[in-house]
C-alpha cells in the first residue's frame, strides 16, 4: 500500500489521504428546512469548525486534499463520504437517495477524475446506495445496509462491480426508525475502529448483522441511549484505536479509553449537529494503511 495513492478495503487502517469539502456559502433560495436541517445555516460558524476539523486531521499525519463545492445548493456536499466508494481498483460512483444530493455525484466524479483515480463503475437509477450505508468489515467483506437511502436494485449493482476484487456483500436490513424523511444509514449505529472492534447502538442493529460481528470476534463499545441523538455511534478512526468524535459524546470517549483506545474530540455543532452528519460523514478517505498488513 505505501506506493498508492487510493484505496485500502478498510475504515480503520491509518488515513493517509483524505478528502474533505468546506461548506458553501447558502443563498436565500436554498431552506434549511427543505435540506432537513435543525436550524438556519450559520455559514461562518461552519467555516470555522470546519477549519478546526481539518487541523486535526492534518495533525494525525493525512495528507488533506481540500476540495471546493462550486454550487450553492449542494450544501450537503460537505460530506463527501456519501457519493463514492473508495476501492483497490479505483472509484465507485453511487447513487443518493436524498434528491437534493444528486448533483454531489458528479462533483465526486469531477474529483476522482481530477485526482486520477480510475473510474470503475457507477450506479444507475433506479439503484440508489449511499456511502453512509456501507462498511467495510474487512479486506474482502462489505456490510451493506438496506433502507430508504440503499436499495435492493442499488446493492445488487454494486454486488457485481464489486466481484472482480473478491469482496463479499453482506445486506441487512435498515428499520424504518423515523421514516424517510430523516436520515439513518448504517453507520448511523456502528463504526469499526480496529479490525476486531465496533463501536455500537445495538438497539437499532439487526440481530444478523450482530450475531455476524459476534461471530468474527468482533468485540462492542456500546453507546448509551442519550448519546445516539448526539451521533456517539459516528466515531472517525484515523487509525486502529484513534479515534474521532464530536464532543457531546463523553460517555462513549470514556468507554473507548477503557479499552486503548486514543480519543480525540471536536466541535461540530454547525457541521455535524445542525447537518446530522459526523466525523466519518464529513471525510472520504482516499487512503488508507490496510489494518490487515500492520
């Protein structure tokens, strides 16, 4: 992997490259409440988490490759981790469910191609996957989560782009939570954060895809109930056992220390709260070290 520039089937090797979007300014044409925001968009508060956040990850040893949103309407398109799929052999374009966020894919395609990551495949309508629905378990396993932002016909299409490289697809399904409205993939409960260790809102996982991490010896860091609001479960890993999360979230910082884990906190409460989206929403990994060869 050293010789790379993209890839590593894996979300806890260590981040070498990364790719993050600063927010956009909004005009008056685009509503917070059409985007499904919490509140009004607070553009310079943004900016300025935005600048801290990526500090951090400047300060973990990543190289940041900072992109630029070119449209006022993508707000969303701060969370780069959505519209693409980084694999060993090049770039999956996927397919949003958010109708608001299909113009994103293109910005992605945009920027692979700028890059010079190859294109591999793309998802077509009627398939719909999100980045957010999708886990990589190990090397040759991916976790996909089926709901109303992933769908049957989206994961069969990815299913096949993905058998050239020998990874298996694992599908479980998604609970209807709140309803299509609002936002919950499946990394909306769990984030790998070494190859044998999750962190976990159980109450919302399917039993399957427990019992499957249980079967792999895959150990849980359980977020308590009043932290899943405050998205304990999006936990960043910038490498195995480094780990990154919003602040409001101490109960599982403490319960990561417990078991060896480096925690880092930061603030989000523009880019993160107000957008429902943490710190693995707001990365696409470009590269990772693979945490199966350390």
């Amino acid at each position: 992997m050293t010789d790379r520039s993209f890839g590593g089937h894996t979300v806890v090797g260590t981040l070498k490259r990364v790719l993050v979007y600063p927010p956009v300014p909004h005009q008056n044409s685009v509503s917070w409440e059409e985007m499904s925001y919490l509140g009004p968009m607070e553009h310079e508060k943004a900016v300025a988490e935005h600048e801290a956040f990526r500090k951090i990850l400047r300060d973990s040893g990543a190289e940041v490759i900072t992109g630029e949103i070119d449209n006022p309407q993508l707000q969303d398109a701060i969370f780069p981790f959505d519209p693409v799929l980084i694999t060993d052999a090049g770039a999956i374009l996927l397919q949003m469910g958010k109708r608001q966020r299909e113009l994103e894919v293109d910005l992605a395609e945009e920027t692979m191609r700028d890059l010079g990551i190859p294109i591999v495949g793309r998802i077509e309508r009627p398939g719909k996957v999100e980045g957010g629905d999708c886990l990589w378990v190990d090397q040759h396993t991916l976790a996909v989560g089926r709901g109303y932002r992933t769908n049957q016909e989206g994961i069969r299409q990815l299913t096949e782009l993905l058998r050239p490289q020998r990874v298996d697809v694992l599908v479980y399904d998604l609970p209807h939570w709140t309803g299509p409205s609002d936002c919950l993939h499946l990394l909306s409960m769990i984030s790998m954060v070494d190859d044998n260790l999750a962190v976990v809102y159980r109450p919302l996982m399917a039993t399957a895809f427990v019992q499957e991490l249980d079967r792999r010896g895959i150990a849980f860091v359980d977020v308590p109930e009043e932290e899943f609001a405050s998205q304990g479960p999006n936990v960043l890993a910038l490498g195995p056992r480094n780990c990154l999360l919003l602040k409001e979230n101490p109960i599982t910082a403490q319960r990561l220390e417990d078991v060896g884990c480096t925690v880092q906190t930061y603030t989000g409460d523009e880019i993160s709260h107000n957008r429902t989206g943490g710190p693995t929403c707001l990365t696409r990994p470009i590269l990772r070290k693979n945490a199966f060869i350390r």
